[in-house]
C-alpha cells in the first residue's frame, strides 16, 4: 500500500511537470511563429514549435550565466533544472514512436573544438543525441555532410537541407532542426470531388486551385478572438487519431488572417479543445504542399534573443571554454504534404443521415492557421499558415 | 431728378392720414388690374390675404415694390403695402422704415384671421399581426401545388430563411412579429453559438436571390435553445428553439402580403389521424442531390398515428410523446436536409396553425420512413415563457368546441 501511494504521487508529478514543459514549448513556438508571420503575411510558411523548442533547448545545455538566464527566461523554462532533462527524454520518446513523423534536431560543432564533458553528457541525457564536429573550413564538404546526416534521420525525405553558400569559414556552431510529416487521414477525402475553385490570395488576387471536399463529423468550435474577431476552429483526425491538424481561420471573408496571430497559444488550444463538438460539416481546403526552409536569427533576434547570435555577448562556455561561442544560424526545414489520402484501404462510410439541417459549408477558399498536433503530449509539431496554395 | 423725385414721394406717403391711405388704396387696385402679373404674394390663399397694413409696433408698411434688395425683386409687381407671410413665420410681416433702414415687423392681426395651416396626416402605426389576425394569407388556388414543386411565398408567409453568415441553414416559422420558431438542433454549438453571425430573411422566395420590395431582413438578438435537448446523442426530443428577431433601427416584423404570422394551436391541440397538412422549405429537393433548392417548395404530408409510428416505422426511443409523424403522398415528398426548424401547418377553418417542426427522419421520402416532426402544441407554456406573450399562446383563433 505504501509503495502503491509513493507510485502514484510520483506519476502525478511526472504527469502535471509533463503538462508544464510541454506548454511552455508550444508557446515559445507559437511566438516564434507569430514574429515570423508578422514578417511575412502574404507568404505561404510552415514551422515546428516543437523543433524550434528543441534546439534551443539544445542550445540551453551549452549556455552559462546570462545567456542561460536570456535562454530560460525567453523559453519560460530551463532544461538545466533538476528533472526537466528527463522530461524532454520522455517526450521524445513518445514522439519517435509515432508513424508518418520524422525529426531530426542537432547541434554541428567545428571540428576544432573541444568539447566539454558536461556539455556532451546532458545533450545525451536530454536529448539522446550527440553533437557533431565537422570541418567548417570547408563549407561545401561541411554542407553535404550535415545533408546526408539529415537524409539519414529523416528516412530520406529531407535530402537537400542545406543549399549552397550558407555556412561559411566562420561558421563554428549550427544548430539544426529538420521535420518531416506524411500522415494519411483517418477518413479520405474523396478525389472525385476535387475540383477546381477560386482561392482568394491576401494581395486581393484569386488563383484557380484544387480544392478537396468531405462531408463528414468534424470537431468544430466557434470562437472570438480577444479583440473581438469571430473565428472557426475545425479538427481534422490523422490515421490513429494521435496527430490531428487543427484549421484556424476567420468567420467573415473580410478580415485578414493576421487578426489572429494572438489567438495561438497553448491556453488557446486547450479551450479549443474543451469547447468544440461533433458536428456535421461539408469542408473545403486546398491541396498543398510546403517545402519551406528558415533561417530563424533575424526572428530571434527580434525577439530579444539577439544575444545568442553576438560574439562578444554570448557564453556558451559549457560546450567549450577555449574560445567564445555564438550561434551562427539556427536553421529549420519543414516539408509536409496535405492531399485526399486516407488510411490504405479505408473509405468514407455512408452514414445514415437523420438531421435535416442543411450542413454547414466551409471552404476554406482564403488564408488560414494550420497547427499540426500529437495529442498524447500536446506537442505541436507544425504551425503554418496558407496564404497561396500551388495553382492548378 | 428722378431719384429726388422718388424720395419726395416716399416722405410725403408716410405723413398723409388714414383717409389719404383710403384714397391710395383705390388708385392702386386701378393699377394693379392693368399689370401683366398677379402680385406674387397674393397667389397662394392658404395664406393670409388680409388688408392689415399695420405692424405691432404700429408704423405703416412700406408697399412691397418700393423695398430695396435683391430678396424683395420678385415682389415688382405687388404695390400694395398689405401684410403677408410669404415664408411662413410665425405671424404675417412687412418692411416698415426705421431710421432710414428698411427691417421686417410682425404685423397686429386678429388671431381669426389667420388660416390654419394645413397638418400633414399623421403617419399610421406600422401594422403587425396579432393573436387575432394570424394564420392568414392570400392564397391563389393556382399557386397551391401538391407534390413538393415550387412554391411562392404569398402562400407561407410565415416562412423564415436562417443564415449563418452567407450560408443558409434552416428554416423557422414566423409566430409573432417579434419571434421565429424553429429547430434546436440548427445550432449544433448550442449554448456557444455566437449569434451575430445569424441573420433571418421572411418573405423570401429563394435563397440566392434578393428581392427588397417583398424581404424583410433581421438580426438574432436572442437565441433560445430548449435546455432539454441533448446534443451529444442523436435524439431529437424538445428539437425547438426561439430567434428574437430586429432589424437595422430595432423593429420586428412588418405585416405584407409575403411577411404574415402562422397561429399556434391550442396547448396539446391534436388533429384527426390522416389529417393532410403542409411543409415548406428551401431544401434538398433530391435525394442524393448535394447542392439545396434554391426555391421555396412545399408539398401536402398525412397525418400518422403516434402509436403506429413508434411501432410500425420507428420505436419508442426514437419517437416519442413530444414528436409527431407524417408521410407524403406515396411515400414520395418529405422534407430533407435543409429543410429543418421549418413549418408544417394545418388549416383549419381557413386558418392555418403551426403544428410541427421539422426535425429529422430517416434518410428523405424513404418508403416507410416518414418525415418526424416536433410537436408545437405541447410546448405552448415554454413559447409563453421564454417569449413573454402569453396571449398569441393561446390558440385564440382555433375553433371551441360547442
């Protein structure tokens, strides 16, 4: 019986201090994502909250004094605390196992440089990963290598990382971030009904596009934003119901995407998912693809974090004590896929229709948030926003 | 020379006595009657048209002619010096002479003497429809169709079109100017639906098409859902929900031959099994068709008992005491998907009364699956309640049993 209480108190810590870290991650994210789009509205982009927490939680296991407390306070949180590396171990795990996701987070070191034993020690422990030292003296060899290094972590699906001219003889540390999402609906959309309609771009111009269309029970929840703006949310389940994507876009046509950008939040999220109900629909999205890659020190930067970035300023003396380390670049590639596939062998069951409201359109015809989300942890895998889907 | 000349006429008008005015007044009308012009100020005998040439302050009027400025030029042809109101002041006036400066006084006329000016009518109240005045409408034989074709709205006027946002929803039936009747379940986000993106239209006749003279226009500003309908189960029990209705200056509905309230039956009223009624909507008009009609159609469906429904066609846990059945012709009108929290009415000594609700059947115009309906007439007290009128409640119009 003693040993039973001690089991369960336990789990209830590990659960709620789970619950904490994952949270602080998403928002982090979420802002990153936010300064991001603020900087480009009218284009299509795509990023991991969970990535982006990832290698800057890389990067807190190499920061000291004041760049530490710059990281942690940013962050909301530091791995450096007792348990939390821990925490990040489980979270990973829980994640790796999930089919149709690749990730692949790292940190490149010049080959010169060496490294302190704490440094490679915690990485490990939080992280199960190892950072990589590569001759930055010369770039295009030091390009390929961490190419290939990505191919291999992402079952190949990411095989060019990094173009050419990015890293440079200066280059001594890299952070890296790359992710991969293929996931396959738990109900298809049917491609007979894909068909060509008018997509409203945020330039005021419309481009033919094919639009995918189901008719079938969505979650869904209406909601007003803190200043006012009505919005819809509708949850569309992947195969194995642990990983849905989350559609966020405006209620009237008229408003511009960006009255948004303040609604997403982990609190948020919660309260979607709390408040929305099974509801018949007829949805409309694009087919799209993205394949976007991003240099985030100018959004770091603006966010307060330009600090990591500058020589004199930053001190990320537990990776090394021999010379004074900044962070290059921290670079994240996203490549996902959004088209009628199901689940092999699935097809939508006609249900038998009892109601005889006239179901609900949405067509989502004009710039919305998706936010892809693997529910058991909460960690969000993708925020993006589409504002120009392929033409036809 | 002619100027001085003028002026002298002038001093020596103002002294002369009242016997002298007499006299002036007679070598004037000689004038006038070989004048091209009437006098400008003497055509219009809704005004005063007196021979009171006196201000209250008693000097003398200067004649109308002899006044200086451009405002007074149209005046050239009167040379009386009688007091007018041309510009309808309060009392008539002329330009009297004060220190050498022409100024307007009122004149001193016996109140009798003015005419009273006549009132615009007074606008009508704007008409609306009562407890004693629904279930009306101007029926042309031609247009009753059998068989669900197209309708038009003259003969369900109390028919109203929901719209969230751009996109219809559901029908409703108007049961006070004020109040639209209609389904619960057209607001699947219940007691969350935000109701500033609704909107309701009478007298429509289709839904992608907008006619001002016939359409009334109106915002939610109440939403009422029945608290007992349960949206986590496909159960339809208490399907019934109430819209307040306004529009842009915060009135209801207005009476027209296309915009007219259905009457509610008395409080757990029943009809003969076999009773022939009418549905309308805006609704699929297919089965399987994905896209609605855009046109209002109403179709006849039958009556069906209760008890036969529960066990001949459904069962007690899908139907139950509060809905009612009814089926088309063979089986081959009924209401479908769109159609919902519109009317099914029942005439009744000319007067036509909501009965039922659309709410659900299975699939549409199955064989031996009629259409379900929510039955109004057991929920007289809770439309009494939530809207506040008691009295369009009643049935007044239903005929008593003697």
């Amino acid at each position: 019986m003693q040993s039973l209480s001690v089991l369960l108190i336990f789990a209830l810590c590990a659960s709620s201090l789970c619950n904490l870290i994952q949270d602080k991650q998403t928002d982090f994210g979420l802002q990153v994502f936010a300064e991001a789009v603020q900087s480009a509205p009218d284009r299509n982009l795509a990023l991991s909250p969970y990535g982006i927490a990832s290698v800057l939680g890389m990067a807190q296991m190499g920061a000291y004094g004041a760049t530490l407390k710059l990281l942690a306070s940013k962050m909301g949180y530091s791995l450096q605390e007792r348990g939390m590396p821990k925490l990040q171990r489980l979270l990973q795990r829980d994640l790796a196992s999930e089919d149709g996701v690749e990730v692949a987070s790292g940190v490149m070191v010049d080959r010169k440089i060496i490294l302190e034993k704490v440094f490679r020690r915690s990485l490990s422990k939080a992280f199960q990963s190892v950072p990589h030292q590569i001759d930055f003296s010369q770039p295009e060899m030091a390009r390929q290598v961490i190419n290939s290094w990505t191919s291999d972590h992402t079952d190949g699906m990411i095989s060019e990382f990094l173009p050419s001219g990015v890293l440079s003889e200066l280059t001594r540390l890299v952070f890296l971030n790359a992710l991969h999402f293929h996931g396959v609906w738990k109900t298809p959309f049917d491609p007979r009904n894909t068909r060509e309609q008018l997509f409203h771009t945020v330039n005021g111009s419309a481009v033919s596009v094919p639009m995918m269309t189901t008719t079938q029970k969505f979650n869904y929840g209406e909601f007003v934003s803190k200043d006012g703006v009505d919005y819809d949310v509708i949850e569309m389940p992947y195969e194995g119901e642990s990983i849905s994507m989350l559609l966020v876009t405006p209620f009237e046509k008229d408003v511009p995407l960006s009255a948004l950008n303040k609604e997403l939040s982990s609190s948020r999220i919660h309260q979607w998912r709390q408040e929305m109900r099974k509801i018949s629909k007829q949805l409309s999205i694009p087919r799209f693809s993205m394949d976007t890659e991003i240099d985030l020190k100018s959004t770091l930067s603006r966010m307060g974090l330009g600090d990591i970035f500058s020589q004199s300023r930053a001190d990320f003396s537990r990776i090394t004590t021999e010379e004074p380390l900044c962070v290059s670049k921290v670079l994240q590639r996203v490549k996902l896929e959004v088209n009628e596939e199901g689940t092999k062998g699935s097809s939508a069951t006609a249900a038998v229709i009892y109601s005889r409201m006239a179901v609900e359109e949405i067509t989502l015809d004009r710039p919305f948030f998706f936010l892809i989300q693997h529910k058991p942890t909460g960690a969000l895998l993708f925020s993006g926003q589409l504002t120009q889907p392929q033409e036809y | 020379m002619k100027c001085i000349l003028g002026g002298f006429l002038l001093t020596c008008v103002l002294c002369w006595t009242e016997a002298i005015i007499g006299e002036m007044d007679e070598r004037w009308k000689s004038s006038s009657t070989s004048v091209n012009g009437k006098c400008i100020l003497d055509r219009d005998e809704s005004k005063y048209t007196g021979k009171v040439s006196v201000t209250v302050s008693g000097r003398i009027c200067a004649p109308w002619n002899s006044i200086q400025g451009s405002r007074y030029s149209a005046f050239k042809n009167c040379y009386h010096n009688y007091c007018r109101n041309p510009d309808d002041w309060t009392q008539p006036w002329c330009v009297v002479k004060k220190r050498n400066r022409y100024v307007r006084e009122y004149c001193n006329i016996p109140q009798e003497a003015i005419k009273p000016v006549k009132r615009p009518p007074t606008p009508e109240p704007i008409k609306q429809d009562t407890e004693l005045t629904c279930g009306e409408r101007r029926l042309d034989r031609q247009t009753k169709i059998i068989g669900g074709l197209r309708s038009t709205v003259e003969s369900q006027p109390w028919m109203a079109a929901i719209f969230k946002g751009d996109g219809f929803i559901c029908g409703g039936t108007l049961i006070t100017p004020c109040w639209v009747l209609t389904a619960a379940h057209c607001f699947p986000t219940g007691k969350r639906t935000q109701i500033n993106r609704y909107s309701v239209v009478l007298g429509k006749n289709a839904i992608n098409e907008t006619d001002p003279v016939k359409e009334q226009k109106f915002t939610v500003s109440r939403l009422v859902i029945h608290e007992d309908f349960d949206y986590s189960t496909e159960n339809y029990t208490h399907d019934i929900a109430l819209l307040k209705i306004e529009d842009c200056n915060g009135q209801c509905a207005v009476k027209t031959k296309t915009v007219r309230t259905a009457c509610l039956p008395p409080f757990q009223q029943m009809l003969p099994v076999g009773f022939y009624c009418e549905i309308a909507g805006y609704g699929r008009y297919q089965k399987g068709t994905f896209k609605f009609s855009r046109y209002l159609k109403q179709t006849e469906v039958k009556l069906i008992s209760q008890k036969v429904c529960q066990r001949t066609y459904y069962n007690k846990d899908e139907v139950n005491e509060n809905m009612l059945c009814a089926n088309g012709r063979d089986w081959k009108t009924d209401a479908c998907q769109g159609d919902s929290g519109g009317p099914l009415v029942c005439e009744v000594n000319n007067i036509m009364f909501l009965f039922g609700i659309i709410s659900w059947g299975k699939e549409c115009a199955e064989k031996n699956q009629p259409g379900v309906y929510t039955q109004v007439s057991n929920y007289n007290q809770w439309i009494s309640q939530h809207t506040g009128l008691p009295r369009y409640t009643a049935g007044s119009r239903y005929p008593q049993k003697d």
